[in-house]
C-alpha cells in the first residue's frame, strides 16, 4: 500500500470517529460550546463524516481527494486559530495543527 494511500485512510478514519465523537460524547459537546461552535457542531461533524467518506471514495475518483483533502486543511486550520483564540496550550492544539499539516500533504500528493 502506498505512503498516500495510508496517509488518506488514517486522516479519514480519525475524521470518522471525531465526528461521531462530536455528536454523540458530553465532552466534546461541550468542547464547542466552549469554542463558540456549539450551534454548528452537529455540521461541523456531518461534514467531518462526508469528508472522511470523500477521501475513501477519492481512492477511485482522484480529484475528490485534492478537493476533500484542500477542504479538510482549511477547515483544521480553523480548528487551530480557535483553540489559539481561546488559550489552549500547545498540547490541546497540536491535534489541530497536526491534521493540517497532513492534509495538507495529501493535497500535495494528490496533485502529482
């Protein structure tokens, strides 16, 4: 199995479980409210869900996974300006950036 292939399972697998995490455990309920995100979480984790399904299905379809992984990146460096925003330490935070970073590399790949 290829480095991008297990890069885009890992990334889609973590985004499955956060997002039914995000809908379903008090603690993450909670962690947005305290974000300022408790109204959207229930989208937030939707789209986390359709997200991970659109990297699995860009296995076949190629484009999707330049799409799903730019939009991906985007969306988590949201995460890690938020939890900036409300003082997370570096250990809160790292998740965030980290999931950046590694869509930001499965973009890269993609497009090669």
């Amino acid at each position: 199995m290829s480095t991008e292939k297990i890069l885009i399972l890992f990334s889609s697998v973590s985004f499955i479980f956060y997002a039914i995490n995000s809908l379903y455990a008090k603690r993450l309920i909670d962690e947005f409210q305290r974000w300022g995100y408790g109204n959207l979480r229930k989208i937030i984790a939707y789209l986390q869900i359709l997200a991970s399904i659109g990297l699995i299905v860009g296995l076949y379809f190629p484009l999707l996974i330049s799409i799903v992984s730019f939009l991906l990146f985007v969306m988590m460096i949201i995460a890690t300006y938020t939890r900036i925003k409300v003082k997370d330490g570096f250990i809160d935070t790292f998740p965030a950036f980290f999931y950046s970073v590694l869509n930001f590399i499965i973009f890269l790949m993609s497009l090669y």
